[in-house]
C-alpha cells in the first residue's frame, strides 16, 4: 500500500464511545442440600433450646448462582455466601434467626431483603447495586457494608440501631435524607459528593470518612460528637472555610490534606483556631508554638466578636431610646 493510499480500518472522524460489553451469564449451578451438608458447621442449641442445630454455613467461593435450598435449614444464624454468581438476596429472609450475611463479590444489582428479626451483620460490598428500595425495615442491623456498587442515592429504610455504614466507591452526590440515629462510624470515601449538607442529621457521629470526593465547603458541619474526620483529596479552598470546624467542638483528630486550602502558610494554625480541641492534623501533632500562636488568635477574635456584639446591643438600646413613643 503506497503512502498516499487510506488504511481502509482507519478511523473516519469522530471515535466511537467504548461500550463495555455486559459481563457474561454464568452457567446455572443451583446449591443442593448435599452442598450445604458440606458446609455446615458450630452446633449449637435451637432458638427452643430443645434440640441442636447447627447454625453456620460457609458457601464461599463456589460459583453458586442460586441458593434457595438454604430456606430449608431454618436454624442457621451465620451466613457466609461470597464470591459467587448471585443476583438475589431474598432467600435469606426465611431464616429467622439469621444474625451475619456475607454476600460479597456477587451480582447483585439491588438489595431486596425483607425485615430479619436478628441481622445484625451484612455485608454486600463488590457487588452492581443501584438501588436500595426492595431494602426493608431492619430493626437489630448494626454493621452494613455497601461499598464498591453503583448507588447514587440513598434510599436507606428505617434502620435504628446501624452504627457502622460503609459507602466506599459509589456514585453517591447527595446525603440529604439520610438519618441514622445511632450512627458513631461512615465511610462516604470516593463518591461524588460536593458538600456536607444533611450530614448534621447524624447526631451520634463520631467518625467520619469522606476522601476522594469533591467536597468544596465544610458548611454544614455540625457534628457534637464527631472525633475523627477525613476530608482528603477534595476541592476545599480558602482559609474562611476552616471556620467551620468549630461545628464539631470535639474533634481530635483532621485529615485535610490534598485540598487547595492545605497549601496556605496559616493552614495548621487556623485550623487549630477552628477545632480548639484537635490533637493531630494529617497525621501530625502540634508543636508547642502552633499551639500558642492558635490561643493568641483565638483569644483576640473572641474578644473582638464580644467587643462588636456590645457595640451591636447599645447601638440597638439608642435606637430604642431615641425611637417616638407610640401616641
């Protein structure tokens, strides 16, 4: 082919958009009784405590694209199905003692579960989840992992008694709605999140991870409880926003490293100003003159907003003074 001749695979202008291919369709391979036999293990006495059972099933890792079978073990409480070719949950609803589920690396695309008296455990991460609507009530959920699916809302049920909730590697853009009365640990690291807003609502929070984000402002950070933040790797700039901070009153250790606003000669001392009770900042102590030059500024900016919130009360107290008496 001489130079001047076109390539006939070349490209004719504008590149086509990649499209994955849908991932394959496992080959059925249905769980039998026998499996399960295989699987079994701690025997333990029923929820009667007339007869023993046992109430641990193992079924990791066995290419299993349906499990039904296991509605007929009734006395099982540890469930451990990872790593398989699952695309449904609902099966282990009919365990009414179930208390941990493990059902990671599967092909789940939502978590359609009904209400389990005792579930206390669930995990669910590397899965294709979009959506948590089938998700139902869940009154004794303590831990409940989610990380690494497709969810871009929460659509969390009624769940009082969640104190530790993993969102890692989702799509999630907005934590309005979310509420968690007995949440203290949440891992909101690589979504798309922009701000904080709603985040307040989480009252008993004491830990919170959000890095790799694209959190541009701290307003809305008003945490009472909250001891452990990670804001790495976002998009928060100027010194103001630091100010912030003092939402959270009991803040002892700040991880902010990898914003615009960590770049600037006050950062540390102003932060310092901000969270009175920090102890470390991006995995560094305070010297002692950081520490002092932070009590300086914080004592002369208290006495400056007292100084004008008097200047504000007589100002208002003349007004009223000066103001005719209405006939």
């Amino acid at each position: 082919m001489s130079d001047t001749e076109e390539d006939p695979t070349a490209g004719s202008g504008d590149e086509e958009e990649e499209i994955n291919p849908p991932p394959p369709v496992p080959e059925p391979n249905v769980l039998t009784v026998e499996g399960v036999a295989t699987a079994l293990s701690l025997l333990c006495k029923s929820g009667t405590g007339l007869q023993h059972a046992y109430t641990r099933a193992d079924l990791s890792s066995r290419k299993l694209t349906d499990v039904s079978v296991l509605k007929e073990f009734v006395f099982l409480r540890y469930v451990d199905v990872s790593d398989n070719e699952l695309d449904a949950l609902e099966i282990l609803s009919s365990l009414p003692e179930l208390i941990t589920a493990n059902a990671d690396n599967n092909r789940l695309d939502s978590l359609a579960l009904a209400s389990c008296a005792f579930l206390q455990v669930l995990s669910v991460q590397h899965n294709r989840i979009e959506q948590l609507a089938e998700f139902s009530f869940q009154p004794r959920l303590e831990k409940l992992n989610l990380s690494h699916n497709m969810l871009g809302a929460l659509q969390l049920p009624q769940l009082p008694c969640l104190r530790s909730l993993d969102l890692r590697g989702n799509k999630i853009t907005s934590l309005e709605g979310l509420s968690l009365p007995c949440l203290v640990s949440l891992d909101l690291s690589d979504n798309q999140l922009t701000s904080l807003n709603g985040i307040a609502q989480l009252a008993a929070l004491t830990q919170l991870r959000a890095q790799g984000n694209q959190i541009a402002t701290l307003e809305g950070l008003r945490l009472a409880r909250l001891e452990t933040l990670n804001l790495r790797d976002n998009a928060i700039e100027g010194i103001d926003q630091l100010q912030n901070l003092s939402g959270a009153p009991q803040l002892k250790t700040a991880e902010l490293e990898g914003n615009p606003v960590a770049e600037d000669a006050d950062y540390r001392v102003e932060t310092l100003v901000a969270a009175r009770t920090l102890e470390v900042l991006d995995e560094d102590g305070f010297e002692e003159d950081e520490r002092a030059e932070a009590t300086q500024l914080h004592r002369q900016r208290e006495s400056e907003r007292q100084a004008k919130q008097a200047e504000q009360r007589l100002t208002e107290g003349t007004q009223e003074l000066l103001s005719p008496e209405p006939e």
